[in-house]
C-alpha cells in the first residue's frame, strides 16, 4: 500500500475539525445532533483504509439518523477491513452561518473529519426535497458545486435512493447516481476505486468514472448528452463516448436473508423521529398502486424468512435496548408468514417491555388478529389505514382495491377490539379527480363514525383523515399525468373541511390534516424535471432556500420566483413541467434508466387507469409482463418456508444500554 500514499491526496486530510466546532455548539440549537458518539457508531484509524466513503442523509440528524437505507450501508462497508465509512447529515441554518464565518467545514459527526477528505461522498435521496441541502453540504465541504469543476482531489459524489431513478435535475452537481438496492452496489464501487488506487489512479478522476459508468449499473451524467427539440421536449439522450452504455440498469439484492442488516443499529443520543429497531421483513410490492414509485422500482417482491426476521430482532434488541420494533416494508400484512411471524414475536417477547408495530396496512390485507398480537404487551398504538382515494370510481382509477363496506368492517372490527383511534390516509390532486371524489372523503369519515358508535355503543371512539398531495412519479403509470395546481388542491381541501364539519356531533370526533399543494407542486418540478430544472435548484439555494421538506422553512414564493428567472431562458416554464400532460411519443428525461418495467406495460397500465380497470396483484395470478422478472432474471419468491421463529425460548429482561435510559417516550 506504500504506493497509494504517495499519490493519494487524502492520505493525512482526515484531521479532525472538532476544535473549532466544539466552540460554535453552545451558541445554536441542539448541539447534541453534531456530537456524535451514539451506541453503534464505527470510527475507524483514518490511515487504515483504502477506500473512505461518507454517508449523507441530507436532511436534518433527527429525520436522517434512523434512515433505514444509509444505517445499512454504513454497516456493511465498515465491515469490511479496509474500508471506513462516517456519517453526515445536514446542518441547520444557526450553525451553518456559523460555519462560514469561521471557516468550519462540513463535517461527518463520528470523528469530525471534513467531507471534502473522503474518496467518495454518498447521499440517500428518499425524497426530491433534499435537493438544496445537497448544495450546502458541497459549498460548505468546499466541494466545487458543479461536477465538471472538480479534480482528482475532491470526493467522487454519488446519489442512491428512490429519487435517483431520475437524478436528471441534479445531474450538474453529481458525479453518479446508482439505481435500485445499494447493499452490494456500494462493494462493487469500492473494490473499483481500490483497484484504481492501487495502480495509482491511473487516468485521474475521469478513469475513475469511466470504470464505474462500464459497470452498466452506475449512471455518470457527465457521459451523456440530452438534445432538446424546438418546443423544449427532449429529442433523445445519448453516450458521448463509445464505451459508455445507453441504458443503466438497476440494482436488485435477490436474497435478502443473506443481508441481514442492519445488525447493530444506531441507538440516537437526541431525540429522533423513529426510536425503535426496524427489520425489513421483504422488499418490493405487487399490488400496482399506480400513484406509488416505491411499488414499481422495487420489484420483485423478495421475502425475508421467518427466521432471518426472528433472528436479526433478537440480536437487535440486545445490541440497542430499543423497545419498539418496526417490522417494515410496502405492505407489511403482505408477507406470506406475517400471521406466524407476529403471533412468534409476541409470543416471544410475552412478559417483556417489548412492543411491535407495522407501518400503515392496506384495509384489505389486515386482519385485526395481526393487530392483537401486535399489542400483546398492553400498548396499542393507533392504527393507520391507507385507502387513498375517497370515492370508489377513484380507487379503481389509482388501482386500490379497496371497497367502503371492506373499510368500514376492517375499522368497527379494530374498535370493537378495543382501539379507540385510527387513521385514514388518503390523497388530493389524482389524476381524473374531481370535488366529488374529494367531498367523498368526509361522507366516508361520518360513516366510519356512526358504524363505530353503533357497534360499540361508546361515544369515545376518534378518526384522523390525513391528506397528502399528489405527486406523479417516474417509472409508474402516473409519470404521464398532469399536476393539478395548489389552487385546485387547496380549494378541495377547504370543501373538504366543510364537509367533514357539516355534522358536529361527528365532525368533533374526526381529526383533520393536511399538506397544502403548494410542496406538492415544487416536489412534482424536481421529480419529472430534466438537466434544467438543475438551474432552478442553484438559484434558489443562492436565494437561501434549504430544508424544502419543512413546512416552516419551505418557501413556496422562492422557487416559483427562481423558475420564473431560470426557465423561460430554455424556452420552458413551471406549468410546463408540472401541469402538462405528457403524450405517449414523448422522450421522458429518465428513458435511459432502466427500472426493469417495460415503458410500453406503464402505458398500458395508465390507459387502463383512465378507463378506470383494475389490474390484480400479480403475485397470486398470472403475470401480466411488466418487465421487471424477464429482464432480471428472476421470479416472484413467494413462502412460506413452513418453518416457525426461532426455537427461542422467551425473553426476560432485556438489557439496557447506559444510552437508552435517557430515552422515557
């Protein structure tokens, strides 16, 4: 290794900034979120690896630290001997300004070392809104912003997550982006950068990028030309050079048993919105929501055994002292062994402090037995059902099988059972709505009232209704579909109070919660944008827009005043990205990207859903060629094994961690 010293740049850069930090903690909010330490956190002898990577997930510590996708990631490479991996999340605006007058780099909160030190710097994009906080972490880094300005002395910046199936409006600022599942996508990255080290970085950073773009699964902008036509459509995408490939394809990890990760989870020193250890009990989902990108880029379904899931819960809650687990995924209540492996854990974990809980489960799908093994040790947490649309001619058009007598049932029978509150999560803004669809929601609520009252003869029952804004996504039926303005949305959501208020003996028991449709509006710009909505990205942050996921910091004046300065320059507006609906002949900036389904099948599947016919869930009927099994090789994995849990004997106390103490709620 006496070679990689002599010409790597980084080989003595990791010193910490921890003194000069350490100054500029008293003075802002929460200094706990940038001191690092937490139980489960790695810091390794800079000098013992070859290869360096920093994990970003570029939204605050509270939101980023219990991030499913980067807590793996973070594991599985400092697993490795030679390999050191650190975290970073972004900073809020008190202790950025801070940073800059005192020249303060950003910095990764396990040994304090400057982002700009690392060999590559990989960011978690779950959601478009991030964006500008990307821009701070390179300025502050002294990364240069646009990747054609950097030199073999700044990090290789690589985007993952959902949101990097179209990286197109980021492109300027990224190096690369990776598709689909990162667990062995960020080895195969490292043994490249380790060999190319170990020759001495032949070909400097253009080599680097070249050997990771051949792989075919890593996407590198800068090797691709877009090609506009005269009414601002994009004519086509190409290789600018002969060795690049002209479709990058995704990642898919098929068997998850072999990635029980994450092993040991971070437990947060301050308060974080999840506190609990959560196992993905399978990947992908064949239901084919049409509004839902994470159902269609995930496929195919990959369960993980019952076994796997028992023996990753027991060794977690050991190691973290948490006492909440999260038994994660699309559709939880989907997984061929939930019955057995809900009724194994509770069974287990009898007795104990321990409680389970699944994320929101579709109507159809949950079964109130799941529900009371899920609370078996007393605490019952609200449930939270997802029907979507309001009216039933909606569900059909977005593919939510869902009936409103199968709704009703399913939530009489929880509070029959005892639950006194649940939650209904449902959208605004679909495709084909109209006020009615809409207005339906507050009939559906009143409904779910009056058969609750009845059937427990209590007064003390409640429901929230929580709107979210709907946002089309690429590579799904919707990518198509035109964005209504926050006018509409916004005025949907006024009848809807109304509605839901016209009778107040059961309006006073309904919760009412929303997101207006401005967020929604900028979220649809940067989702279906191309190369030049990057324009729009970098006038805004210099505006001083970040935390775009924050209703208090989200301004909706600045990114419409950006677009209006940016765009028309291209010959395109807002209202042309967002408003618009696309034709079927149209190049959409992310064709190049390869999610696996076939563009012809989404097509189909949006005619379909104009025409308001439902497709089944694939899974348990023929197939109905998507794309994504041909093209990966692979088949739908469907259980059971026909195996129990674990043969464990059930729990005593488990032990707590000194860092768990401080955590009561």
């Amino acid at each position: 290794m006496g070679v990689v010293s002599v010409t790597d740049p980084r080989a003595d850069a990791g010193a910490s900034v921890w003194p000069q930090l350490e100054l500029l903690l008293p003075l802002v909010s929460k200094p706990i979120q940038y001191v690092g330490g937490e139980l489960g956190a790695v810091v390794k002898p800079w000098e013992s690896a070859t290869v360096r990577w920093v994990l970003m997930y570029p939204d605050a510590y509270e939101v980023g630290l219990p991030n499913q996708g980067v807590q793996i990631l973070y594991e599985v490479l400092n697993e490795q001997p030679d390999v050191l991996a650190e975290r970073t999340y972004a900073v809020w605006p008190d202790l950025e300004k801070l940073m800059r007058e005192h020249g303060v780099s950003q910095f990764t909160v396990d040994a304090h070392r400057p982002v700009g030190a690392f060999d590559l710097f990989g960011l978690s994009f779950s959601t478009e809104l991030g964006y500008t906080n990307l821009l701070t972490a390179l300025d502050l880094a002294k990364i240069p912003m646009f990747a054609r300005d950097r030199d073999d002395s700044h990090p290789i910046v690589v985007a993952g997550g959902h949101a990097a199936f179209n990286p197109e409006p980021i492109a300027d600022f990224i190096d690369a982006a990776v598709l689909g599942d990162g667990e062995e996508a960020v080895l195969e990255i490292t043994e490249i950068v380790r060999q190319w080290k170990g020759e001495g970085c032949p070909g400097g950073r253009d080599e680097l990028l070249l050997r990771l773009a051949k792989t075919e699964s890593v996407y590198v902008p800068r090797f691709y030309d877009v090609d506009y036509l005269p009414d601002g459509r994009i004519q086509r995408v190409v290789p600018n050079r002969a060795d690049v490939p002209f479709r990058v394809h995704k990642r898919t990890t098929m068997d998850l048993d072999a990635w029980p990760y994450p092993k040991k989870p971070l437990v947060p020193l301050a308060e974080t919105v999840h506190e609990r250890f959560a196992v993905e009990i399978f990947r992908g989902c064949t239901r084919g929501c049409r509004f839902c990108q994470a159902g269609m880029i995930t496929r195919p379904v990959r369960e993980r055994s019952i076994t796997t899931v028992g023996q990753m819960v027991k060794e977690g809650l050991e190691f973290s002292g948490f006492r909440e687990v999260g038994l994660l995924s699309l559709s939880s209540a989907d997984h061929s062994e939930i019955g057995d492996m809900c009724s194994g854990l509770a069974e287990q974990y009898s007795g104990t402090n321990v409680s389970l809980s699944l994320p929101s489960t579709r109507v159809d799908a949950f079964n109130i037995k799941l529900a009371e093994e899920l609370s078996r040790n007393g605490r019952r947490t609200g449930l939270t059902f997802a029907p979507e649309g309001g009216s039933e001619r909606i569900r059909k058009v977005i593919n939510k099988m869902v009936t409103e007598e199968d709704l009703i049932r399913t939530v009489v029978t929880a509070y029959t059972h005892g639950w006194r509150q649940v939650k209904l999560y449902f959208m605004c803004g679909l495709p084909s709505e109209t006020d009615e669809d809409v207005l339906q929601i507050a009939r559906l609520a009143h409904e779910v009232i009056r058969a609750g009252r009845k059937a427990t003869g209590s007064s003390d029952i409640r429901c929230t209704v929580s709107i979210g804004g709907f946002v089309p996504k690429p590579h799904t039926p919707f990518q198509w579909a035109k964005m209504e303005t926050p006018e509409v949305i916004d005025n949907r959501l006024r009848l809807l109070k109304s509605a839901i208020n016209s009778e107040r003996s059961l309006g006073k028991a309904i919760g009412f919660r929303y997101h207006d449709g401005e967020p929604s509006l900028i979220e649809g710009l940067l989702a279906r944008g191309d190369r030049r909505v990057g324009a729009v990205i970098h006038e805004v942050w210099k505006q001083g827009q970040r935390f775009d996921g924050w209703s208090e910091h989200f301004s909706y004046r600045r990114w419409v005043d950006a677009a209006a300065a940016v765009l028309p320059g291209f010959g395109v507006d807002l209202d042309w990205f967002t408003t618009r609906e696309r034709e079927e002949a149209e190049v959409l900036p992310w064709d190049h990207l390869d999610s696996g389904l076939d563009k012809a099948w989404l097509w189909q599947d949006w005619q379909d859903s104009v025409s308001e016919f439902e497709q089944d869930d694939c899974r348990w009927t023929p197939c109905f060629d998507c794309g994504v099994c041909p093209s990966m090789d692979t088949e739908i994995q469907i259980g059971p094994t026909g195996k129990k849990l674990l043969p464990l004997s059930p729990v005593g106390g488990l032990r707590q961690p000194a860092a768990a103490h401080s955590h009561s709620h």
